[in-house]
C-alpha cells in the first residue's frame, strides 16, 4: 500500500461514521472520531425542535386538562353521548380498600385516557408539522423531511432536504435568525444526502427493540391525508412559479 493510500485510510478512519451518515452522534462535540461539517449540502438539520410530549406526559396533559375530552358508551337516546373530563392524575396503585368494581372502572378509564392521549398527541404533530413545512417551503423546494421521536440525542430532530443547494443555504442562514413556539430555532447543515439511509429500517416498518440505543431515526409520520395535501400544495405552488417564469422568458423574447 502507497504513502498517499495510508494517508486516505487513516483520514477516513477518523471521521464518525453516525454523524456522517445520520447527521447527529450521541457523543456529541465530545466524540473521539471527527465530525466533518458540510459546506454544501442539500440538507439541514433543526435539532430538537419537536417537544415531544410523549416524555414529558404529566405536564403536557395538565396544560391541555380542559381540551381533553372522552366519549363514553351512549346513554338513552341514540344520538346522545355522555361527554366526561378524563381525570389525568397519575396513579401508582389501588388502595387495599377498594371494591374490585371501581378497580374495574379505572382500568376502562385508564384505557380511555391512553385512547385520548394519542389522539391529541398526533393532531398536535400534525400542526407542528404543517407549521413547519409551509413556512420551510417558502424558503425553498422541500424534497424530503423527517421529524424524529427517538427516546436520546435524536429526540426531536427535523431533517429537511431541499432539491437545490442554494435554498438549503440560505434557508440554513434564516432559520437560525426566527423562534418557534417562543424558543430560538438552531439550524446546520447536515452531510446527510438521502434521508431514507437514515430511517430505522425496524421502525418504519412498526417497532425497534433496540429502543433508546438505536442510533438511527425513528421517523414519526403526521396523518397521511395532511401529509398528501402539503406535498401536493408544494408541488402545484413551484409549478404555477416555472410556468410564470417561463411566461416571462417567452415575454422578453
């Protein structure tokens, strides 16, 4: 082997493989292999901007007591629904006093609350994620996106590929100026090129036993219907742009 090819080796042999290709290493500034930051790239990486209220259950669920509603089983009329507030107090046990019955009761309930937890979770992340993409949109063609709900160093962690390297650029340079949901938005470009490497391939397809230790991103997906209308309101708003650009060349001509 040559001088220049052990020289290329013992670079490559440095660079942190995770950061290289998830963007993002659990050890941070402190790891011992090299980060090497892009300079161009079509990607960029908002780092924990999704709070994930999944682990912080207790506040998020006293903050939105009053919009949690349940529907119980219908009561006379066909048409009429008992509506109750779930209570959202944590409880660590039954009490040895307890009659099996309200036992019984709470467990329905508990089922009940766990039902509404979810739901509201995933409309509000299906806000979060309009939010951002409509505004990220403006900047420029978003090609893919990724929103992370991983139990580590992941948590949080929004991925967003432009199709043109400039828009990732300046895109990069103006979110790192604006706040979301009263909080600074940190913004950098990520070496990431193609956002589906990244994906745990376990998760997409339902669930990952390796849990807070996977290194890879666990992809929360907002609603699909959301989803389709965002893409294709981005795709029909930068096609109506060329057709103007273009009916402004043939214009000058």
């Amino acid at each position: 082997m040559s001088t220049t090819e052990q020289s290329l080796q013992s670079k490559t042999a440095v660079l942190c493989s995770f950061y290289t290709k998830i963007g993002s290493c659990r050890h941070g500034e402190e790891c011992s292999k090299k980060h090497l930051k892009p300079t161009i790239t079509k990607t960029i990486l908002l780092p924990n901007l999704y709070q994930n209220p999944r682990f912080d259950l207790v506040e998020y669920l006293s903050r939105n007591r009053k919009q949690h509603r349940v529907k119980k089983r219908k009561t006379g009329d066909k048409n009429s629904y008992d509506i109750a507030e779930i209570n959202f107090e944590t409880k660590d046990g039954v009490k040895d006093n307890e009659e099996k019955a309200n036992v019984d009761g709470e467990n329905k309930e508990h089922d009940e609350t766990k039902e509404i937890e979810s739901e509201d979770i995933q409309k509000d992340f299906d806000l979060f994620y309009q939010d951002i993409f409509v505004h990220v949109a403006k900047l420029g063609q978003i090609n893919d996106m990724a929103v992370c709900e991983n139990e580590n160093h992941l948590s949080g962690h929004v991925y967003i590929k432009f199709n043109d390297y400039n828009d990732a650029i300046a895109a990069n340079l103006q979110l790192n100026q604006e706040w979301y949901n009263g909080k600074p938005v940190y913004s950098e470009l990520s070496p990431v090129n193609i956002l589906a490497d990244a994906h745990c391939k376990s998760w997409d397809h339902g669930h990952c036993d390796r849990g807070a230790k996977c290194n890879y991103l666990h992809v929360k997906q907002p609603t699909q219907g959301i989803k389709k209308s965002l893409w294709d309101s981005q795709t029909k708003t930068y096609t109506l742009k060329k057709l103007e650009m273009l009916k402004k060349e043939v214009q000058k001509k």
